[in-house]
C-alpha cells in the first residue's frame, strides 16, 4: 500500500480510537450525553423542518438508521483526510481532530441534559485522536524515511508501524463487539423495567368505557389493524438518537408554573395512586392519509387532572409545558388535561411497563390531540404557563401550535396493487375520530354514491373503530375510498392536504384489479 493510503487509515483509527475513548468516558462519568449522541441530536435540532419532514416521508421509521450512517460516513472521510493532511505537514490533521473535538464540545453543551462532567467526553476523544495521529504517523515516517524501506521485507520501522496499527485495529474491534453483547445484554433499565409489577386499574367493576374490549370490538377480517397495536409494532417517533435512559428509581415530576404549590412525584408514589385504563389511538401529525404512524394502546395511567388539582392551577393559565429528560417539550391546551378525556400520566402499556422507546418509566397520553403537543415521553417536569409565554419544540419549528386529530380512516383490506378474484370484495379498515368517537363510515367505489360500511363496536370515543363493506365487483380495475363521520356529524375531509403545519387531509385511495 503506498505511504498515503498508511496515513489515510491511520487518520481513521486514530478518529475511531478517540470516539470510542469519548463514548466509554461519557458512559463511565456521564451516560445520559455522549459526544456521538449530543452531535447527532444537536444536528436533528438545527436541521431545517423541511429536511427532517422529508427524512420521516422517504425513510419512515428508518430514517434515524440512514441518518446515523450519513454521519458516520462524514467523519469518516474527514478521519481519512485529517490522516493525509497530518502526514503532509504535520498539525494539519490534528488541527482537523481539535476541530472535531470543539464541535462535539459545542454539541454536548446545546444538550439540556449536559452538566460540566459531560465535557470530559469530548475533551477525552480529542485528546485520545489527536495523540493516537501523531504516534501513528511519526511511526509511519520513520518507515518510509528508513534504508530499503521499498523492500518488502520486514523492516524493523516497518513493523513497528504495523504493530501499532495492528493494534488500534484489534481495540476497536474488540470495543465494538464489547459494545454491541453490552447493548443486546441486558441494560440497567431493561432490568429495572422487567423487575416492575404493575399495580391493577381501579374501578374496573363494573368496567368504565374505554377500559375494556366489549364484544364484537374486533372483526374477523384477515389483513384488518388488530384493534390493539402491540407494543412491537406499535410507531415510534422522537426526536431522541438514542434512547433517553431514565432510572425509575430515580425519577420524579415536578409541576411548576402558574400554581398554587409546586408539587413533586415519585415513580413509587404514582404507582400507589389508583391508576386508570383506557384504550386510546395515538396519531403522529407526520401520518400521510392512510399511513400507518398511529397505534392504540391500552394505557395505564394516573388522570393529569387529579396531579395538577393537587398543585392548584392559578387562573390565567391555558397551556402546560411538558419537558422530557432529553429537552423535549409538548405544549398542551390545560382544557385537554383537565377535562373528563382522561389524559394520562402512563406507566403502563398494554399490561406491561412503557417500553422503554415508548417513554420508560411515565409519558403523556392525551385523547385527541397528536403526538408533538401532547404525548411527552420520558416526562419529568409539567410547567403549567401560557401559550403567549412559551412555545413547545415543534412549534419554533413550523409547526402549529394546537393538535387536535383529524378524523380520518384508512383501507387495511385490500391492498394497493392486488389482483382479485371477481365477485364479492371485502374492503376493510379503522377510522379514528379521538375524543369525538366515530359516527359511521362509509366507502365507495370508482368515485360512485357513498355506502355505509358496518362498524364494529367501539370500544370508546378515543379508540379507533374497524369498519368493513361487502361490496360486488365486476372484472377490472377499480379504486375505493373510505371516508369517516364523527359522532357529531364531522365528515372526514377530502381535500389533499400535506402533514405540515397540522396534519394531513385527504381520502385514502386503494386500486386494485378484479379478474
Ligand atoms: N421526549 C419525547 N417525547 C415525544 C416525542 C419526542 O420527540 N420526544 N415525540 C412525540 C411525537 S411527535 C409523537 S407522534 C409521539 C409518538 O409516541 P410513540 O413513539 O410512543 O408512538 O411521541 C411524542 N413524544
Ligand atoms: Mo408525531
């Protein structure tokens, strides 16, 4: 290999070295910001909402995996170049690795969770990078610059470089796959979440609405939405890179803001408390018409409204601020949390403890309203305020301010591009109509006359309701829409419209053959 290609790959293991160096010493002093996280997250806060909107749309929810591999392929082409340069005129590459190392500092100090231990991680990776640069490339100077070094043969220099790089070699792989049986193994969390026993719902004799699937809730079509979206496959959005680690042991909520008393929660408290369950459809506004970023759960949870009556909302107040551990905040309308919907301090999904992506240990579940103002995972803190007052992070970011859902429906049965046989067509879906609750849908065929489709029965206003229509088709090609009315009358709108600022509109469209 010639002399360049040596430096190249010394820049990057000198690189690799250093990151890993960061990543074990932010693990050891300070885990919830690591440098790779804190520049990762840093860079989803500053991108433009257009260009994350369009990463959700193309890559779903993968769009977190390509990004990280974007990134990781920048440093690596600078970590090949600072290698060259550093081999050209020594201090070049490391000026490139100190320039690294300062914006890793940067990143981690724009993360709310940083203290002044966090910058030992990125202080440790610059300095790993930097030392490991140079005595990788004088190593690999006093070979080129030694007697016969064309020769293939082992030269003392020679082999002292290829030691060296052996050996940064043999630590990353080793780190990496330490990393990865630490990652699948068992975390501190994973452990602390399997450990925990939930407590039963109250009232669930006689059951309340929502907290139980009544007969005839589910119907008997294959490829239909379960009615209960398991945990598994439940969506997952966020703006956290990697999964905020909370100690339940360790976590409280405060309540602060306009209130009489400030007042402080402990995991152990809320689970003492007489928690509630519902069954309710959670809905990103990033759901294109007949997309699939909405699930329901069975939620276990305290009322907000028994929390925040224990703090005494002042008047004056219409909005709480939730905040995550990791900088997130929701705005809520006070109404949505106060009000008989039963908004939810969850703990529990589906009988089991929050996943941990779906917020371990408590979040915010809201009937009614999308994900980004109501639904804060990794809730820590409730700061009851004013819209005039303070903004939520989605809505510095071109999003509207207020979320309530959009009726909608979306055709599960058939799919999109089928081929059927002639005769009797099931068509068959879930329509959502939050807090509202579901009227009837209707679908129809080619454009033609809306027909009612039958319901199942819902199991409560803030759960989506599975339809399915018998519908006689001849041969060809055909399209059917579907379409849902609320309980109020509130017909599903028509017109095309995108996820930005507040939810898409639009009806699902599905084309298929009849043969
Ligand atoms: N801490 C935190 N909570 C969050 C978010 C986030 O980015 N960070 N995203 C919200 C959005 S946009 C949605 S749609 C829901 C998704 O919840 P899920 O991932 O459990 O489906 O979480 C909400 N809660
Ligand atoms: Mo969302």
């Amino acid at each position: 290999m010639r002399t360049t290609t040596w430096a190249a790959v010394s820049g990057a293991l000198a690189v690799a070295l250093g990151v890993i160096g960061g990543e074990l010493t932010a693990a050891a002093v300070s885990p919830s910001v690591s440098p790779v996280s804190a520049v990762g997250s840093f860079v989803i806060d500053v991108l433009p909402p257009g260009v994350k909107d369009w990463a959700i749309a193309w890559f779903g929810t993968a769009d977190k995996t390509v990004f990280l591999l974007t990134i990781a392929v920048l440093i690596l082409v600078l970590a090949l170049a600072a290698g060259v340069l550093e081999h050209r005129r020594p201090f070049a590459g490391r000026a490139v690795v100190l320039a690294f190392g300062v914006l890793g500092a940067l990143a981690v100090a724009s993360r709310p969770q940083a203290s002044l231990v966090s910058f030992v991680a990125p202080v440790t990776a610059a300095l790993v990078a930097i030392l490991v640069l140079r005595a990788l490339l004088r190593s690999l100077d006093r070979w080129t610059r030694e007697p016969g070094s064309d020769q293939v043969g082992p030269a003392p220099a020679r082999r002292r470089f290829l030691q060296g790089a052996g050996g940064a070699v043999v630590v990353v792989a080793a780190t990496g796959a330490a990393a990865s049986v630490v990652r699948s193994g068992q975390s501190t969390v994973t452990r602390q979440r399997s450990a925990i026993t939930l407590p039963a719902p109250v009232g669930s004799t006689p059951p309340a609405e929502g907290s139980f699937v009544p007969d005839g809730a589910v119907l008997d079509v294959e490829g239909i939405s379960r009615l209960v979206t398991p945990n598994d496959d439940f969506y997952r959005i966020d703006t956290a890179l990697v999964v905020p680690v909370v100690d339940a042991a360790g976590w409280s909520l405060k309540v602060t803001g306009l209130v009489d008393r400030d007042v402080e929660i402990t995991f152990d408290e809320l689970l003492a408390l007489p928690l509630v369950e519902r069954h309710v459809t959670l809905a990103c506004v990033s759901n294109t018409v007949g997309g699939d970023l909405t699930g329901t759960a069975r939620w276990l949870g305290w009322p907000v409204r028994d929390l925040l009556a224990r703090a005494g909302v002042r008047p004056g107040a219409d909005m709480v601020l939730s905040r995550s551990v990791d900088g997130f905040t929701a705005g809520t309308p006070l109404d949505a949390l106060t009000d008989d919907r039963d908004a939810l301090l969850a703990v529990g999904m589906n009988g089991e403890p929050l996943p941990v992506e779906h917020g371990f240990p408590v979040r915010l579940v809201v009937p009614g309203l999308y994900g980004f103002v109501s639904a804060t995972k990794w809730v820590t803190e409730l700061e009851v305020t004013r819209f005039a007052d303070a903004s939520a992070y989605w809505s510095t970011r071109g999003w509207s301010t207020r979320g309530p859902v959009k009726t909608s429906s979306r055709i599960d049965v058939p799919r999109s591009g089928r081929d059927l046989p002639a005769g009797d067509v099931v068509v068959a879906g879930v329509a959502w109509a939050q807090h509202t609750g579901i009227g009837r849908v209707e679908v129809r065929v080619d454009g033609g006359p809306w027909q009612a489709a039958t319901l199942a029965t819902p199991v409560s206003a803030d759960t989506w309701v599975q339809y399915r229509a018998t519908l006689p088709l001849e041969a060809g090609s055909h399209t059917v829409q579907s379409r849902a009315i609320d309980r109020d009358g509130g017909v599903q709108s028509a017109a095309d419209v995108a996820p930005a600022p507040n939810g898409s509109e639009g009806l699902h469209t599905v084309s298929f053959t009849v043969t």
